[in-house]
C-alpha cells in the first residue's frame, strides 16, 4: 500500500502541474493580448 500511495501521490501532483501549466498558458494569452492593445490605444492617443 505505501508503493500504491507514492505512486497517487505522484500521478496527482504530475496532473496539478500539468493543469496550472495549461491554465497559465491560456490565461497569459488574453492578458497579452489586452495589454498590447491598451499600450496601442494609448500611444495612439498621445
């Protein structure tokens, strides 16, 4: 049982990194996104 719990413990660890990865890369996308078109706004108002 101890093998079988390192090796969840492990698996779920793998699949929290993989998760957040994913998420960070999704969510840093849009903010890119919004951050270069309000830079682009404001130099055009200048």
């Amino acid at each position: 049982s101890c093998i079988m719990d390192s090796l969840g413990y492990s698996v779920s660890r793998i699949t929290i990194c993989v998760v957040v990865q994913v998420l960070c890369s999704y969510s840093t996308l849009p903010l890119y996104a919004i951050v270069s078109h309000v830079s682009a706004v404001v130099r055009n108002q200048t």
